[in-house]
C-alpha cells in the first residue's frame, strides 16, 4: 500500500470516528467493532461485527463495498487445439469486494425498483466498461465478472442476516476472506420502512497490511529497485549460509 | 500454519512452500540444474499468480545456484572464463526478456506463452537427451566399445572471434557461447527458470564441455543471470516477493546440498536418462493442459494488482 493511500485510510479513519457524533439527527445509528482490518503475516481471513440501533420500527439493510478497481475479463476460445485469451474487456471502478445483509429477505423489505436504483445486489451494480460494447458481449462479459468474484469469495452471491436484538438494537458479521485487496471498504447502513429508505449511514472499514508484511510491500514500491538489490543479495547470503555446514563434507 | 505474502497478497501454508523448495532443491543439486523449470508451475498450481511465481522463481535461483555453485567450486568443477562469455549474453537476454514478458502481460497472454515455451522446449530437450543417454548406457554395458572423442568439432564452432577457454580445453569462436547465454536470459526472465535444462545439454552437446565442469558453469551463470532478472522484474513490474523467495530457499538450500551429494555417487548416463525423463514428465503435463477445456472460460484480472 502507498504511502499516499495510507494517508487516505487515516483520514477515512478520523472520518469515521467522527460519524457517530453527528448521527443523533439521523433514525439508524451503526459502527464497527473495529474499524481497521490488519492484514498481518499470519493474516488468513477474518469478520468485523457491525452494530447499531434503529429509531422506531424498520428494518435494516448492510451493503458492504470494497474499494473499486479496474478489472480485466478475459475469454478463451479453442484456436488449434489450445485454449487461447481471444477477447477481453476493461470495467472500470469495480468494486473489489460485495457483501450485503438484511434483518429478512431483500424481496420483502424493498421493491425491486428501490434496489435498483441504489444499486443493491450484485444483479443491480452498474459496471461500466471502457469501450461501448454490443448488449449482448456486456452482459456476457458482466456475467463472468460476477461468477469469477463470486467464486473467489470476493462478491457473496446470499445475503448475510442481519438480527435484531430487542427492538431497536441489530448486529451483523462481515466476513473478510484471506484474499480481500487492501484499501477503504464502505459500509453502508440502511434503514427501511414501508419499502422506502428513510435513513442512512456510511461507515468506513480499512483494510490495510501492517507489519513486515506493509514494510516489504512499501520498500518494494518506493525503491523498487534497491528492493530488487535487496532480494538478490538476501537470497545469495542465504545460498552462501547454507553452503557452510557442508563445506568439510 | 499459514503465511501472508506481501507481493503475491494471499496466504499460503508455509510447510507446502518449505517442502516445495527443498524438493525442488534437491532436484536442482542431482542435476546442476535451477529447478525452476519445476518450482515456477508448481507455485502457480499452488495459486501464485503467473508474474509473482515467475519472478519470485527466478530470485529463488540466485539463492539456491550459489549454495550450488559453491558446492562445485570447491571441487574445481567451474569454467570461470566460460561463465564470464555466457553471462556477456546472458545479461542482454534477460533484459530482452523482461521487456517482452511486460508486453505479454499487458495484452494477457503471459500464461499461454510462457506454457507453449515450457512444452516446446521440455519435449524437444527431453526426446533428445532420453535417446542420447539410453544410447551412451546401451555403449557402455557392451565391453570393447570405441571411445569417444574430447568433442566433436561443429561449424559453428568455426565462427570468428575464436578464444581459447583452458579449464574446458576448448578452442572455439566466442559468438556460439554468447548467443547460448541470450537464449537462456531471454527464458530465464520469461519462464523464471535458470535455463540449466537448455544450458546442460547445449554446454554437453553445442559446446563440447567436458561433462565435470558443466553443472558448476552452468549454476554460477545462473546465479548472475537470476540476479539480473530478479533485479530487473522488481523494478520493472513489481512482481517479486521476497518473503516466498526466502521460505522456498529455506527448504531449496539445504535440499541441493543433499541433492549434490547424491548426485556425485550416480552415473553421468543415468543421470541424464533421469533428468530427460523428468523433463518430458513436466512437458506432458503442461501439453495436456493446454488443450483442457478451462473449468471457467472467462478469467478475471484486478489492474495495478497482481
């Protein structure tokens, strides 16, 4: 992680510290227990708990986002006997990770109309790509973007369950996969009555290396090439280690 | 146990990698060859992506040839002049190499390319020497056979700029060894392998070297080639992870100790029948997955990660 984004993820940090105190006007208050995912050497997934509490009946609706990207989706044909990439398409700003969770099913909290006007559920992203394409290719191409996340854990094709504790208090559990990109994730909380939002809020969730593991990727950006040096002279000073026990053998 | 690798941004067992180095390692020992035409596709089945596991390889090397080459040097088994040519070559190969393997990522076809290099090169390299050697085992179990000369004088041998190379008692034209050392540096920064596959037969057969000096030729031209891509693939595209280079050298060091020493108490016939085998093994494989239905058409790709 640069630098530069580290910097952003601070801000978005004392962004999000600072949320809860304007929320008193608003009818839907949420927070995470930890608002920073370390991804450390052990690092092999992990789930941050959302809570919050609702101003009168309503039922709440999670979406999570991970930051956007560009993503490359490639197609393979058979040329002479070999699975070749013939054709490929750019979308741009992607979100790199899509989960969402609701206290009962999508279908009976929200017209379908709403959700696809706030673009909630992977079948309602709006995915742009770079170039027009035919509706057909598009759709084609948005099909096995989504299959591919999905399949990586990245995008969760279900929705998490969002449970209410008494009236007025609701928790949720976002699961974070080993493999998720570093960066900020927005979580969004809505709540909705009678098929309408009527309040909102977005807390942010960083995912960021720390540790080594944030030095070596840091020092690999920034001197790339001394790191280039390093790794070499460190592989060598290793051979040469390893060459010493045996050296009267 | 799992670990995080920085670069290649996922988590892997760190026994999987230890114990996938020092078999490569050992292989690597037997044979005076990196291994990384082994270690590259064996990390990518194990989920490295294809740029991180070829860089990563080619580090790898330079850590696991110089535990190797040292092992030779110490019985005088290094060609230091012949090196010096081949590396001349090498390091224009390499940075040849790089360039191209950058081109082939942006327009996704690195996985395809490097696969296809990886079968040509196995199956032709791999028939050749299986026949060679059963045909040198076959000699040698019939008494009385006649013995062969130091080398057999090439055309090529004849190209001008001829150098006199006295610890392989060659006297041939400089231009052969450093178009050798061009070709590996273009495959070892492609395919992040060392090329001791290429370079063991071609330093055998091409060359005319004396068997005894090429493993250790071979390995100390590796090291500074694997050096130079290594370097080259950090600066360029950012797709060398230090910390899989360490954990696969960690088990690599110490299985190409054993591996050398092992090797010793074989037969130089064997030894090739052996190595030709695990070569087409590798080739075979590959070929076969070329032409499998993918499970899933359609491959996703984050730009600016791996």
């Amino acid at each position: 992680m640069s630098p530069g984004i580290r910097r952003v993820a601070l801000a978005g940090l004392l962004a999000a510290l600072a949320a809860p105190l304007g929320a008193h006007a608003q009818s839907v208050v949420a927070d995470l227990t930890s608002h920073l995912v370390a991804i450390t050497t052990g690092f092999n997934g992990t789930s941050v708990v959302l809570f919050g509490a609702t101003e009168g009946a309503g039922d709440v609706l999670v979406v999570v986002q991970g930051p956007a990207r560009d993503m490359i989706v490639r197609h393979k044909s058979k040329v002479a006997a070999v699975w070749v990439n013939t054709r490929q398409v750019t979308f741009t700003a992607v979100p790199s990770f899509y989960a969402i969770a609701s206290s009962k099913p999508l279908a009976e909290i929200a017209p379908s109309g709403l959700l696809q006007l706030q673009q909630i559920g992977l079948d309602n992203l709006h995915l742009t790509t770079d170039r027009p394409l035919p509706a057909a290719d598009a759709a084609e191409f948005r099909t096995a973007l989504v299959r591919n996340q999905e399949r990586d854990g990245l995008y969760l094709p279900e929705a998490g369950q969002v449970t209410f504790l008494g009236n007025r208090l609701f928790r949720t559990t976002i699961g974070i996969p080993a493999n998720v990109p570093t960066g900020i994730y927005l979580v969004q909380v809505f709540l909705l009555r009678n098929n309408a939002v009527v309040s909102g809020q977005t807390v942010p969730l960083v995912v960021s290396e720390l540790g080594v593991d944030a030095e070596v990727h840091d020092f690999a950006d920034r001197y790339a090439f001394a790191y280039g040096v390093a790794a070499v002279a460190l592989a060598a000073l290793a051979g040469w280690l390893a060459s010493l026990p045996f050296r009267n053998a | 146990m799992d670990i995080y690798l920085p670069i290649a941004a996922l988590s892997v067992d760190v026994f999987v990698l230890l114990g996938l180095g020092g078999a490569v390692g050992f292989l690597s020992g037997i044979f005076g060859v990196g291994g990384g035409f082994l270690l590259t596709p064996l990390l990518i089945f194990i989920g490295i992506p294809p740029a991180v596991a070829v860089a990563s390889s080619a580090n790898q090397l330079v850590g696991a040839s110089v535990s190797g080459a040292i092992a030779h040097w110490r019985r005088g088994n290094v060609d230091f002049q012949m090196g010096f040519v081949l590396l001349i070559g090498g390091f224009l190969g390499s940075g040849f190499g790089v360039w191209l393997f950058a081109v082939l990522r942006r327009i996704g076809q690195v996985e395809l390319v490097v696969s296809m290099l990886y079968v040509a090169l196995l199956g032709v390299l791999g028939t050749l020497m299986l026949i060679e050697s059963t045909r040198a085992i076959l000699r040698q179990r019939r008494p009385g056979g006649t013995r062969r000369k130091l080398h057999t004088h090439m055309w090529i041998h004849g190209m001008p700029l001829k150098m006199r190379f006295r610890r392989s008692k060659l006297y041939i034209s400089a231009i052969v060894p450093v178009g050798l050392g061009f070709l590996i540096g273009m495959l070892s920064a492609i395919m992040g392998v060392g090329g001791g596959f290429v370079m063991v037969p071609a330093m055998i057969y091409m060359l005319g070297m004396p068997t005894a000096v090429v493993p250790g030729t071979s390995l100390l031209q590796i090291i500074f080639v694997a050096a130079n891509v290594t370097i080259l693939q950090a600066a360029g595209n950012g797709t060398v992870d230090a910390v899989l280079t360490m954990i696969l050298l960690a088990g690599g060091v110490i299985g190409a100790q054993l591996g050398t020493r092992f090797g010793a108490k074989l037969r130089g016939e064997q030894l090739r029948a052996l190595l030709a085998l695990l070569v087409l093994a590798v080739a075979v494989k590959l070929a076969r997955d070329l032409g499998v239905r993918p499970e899933d058409l359609y491959s996703v790709v984050m730009e600016g990660g791996q």
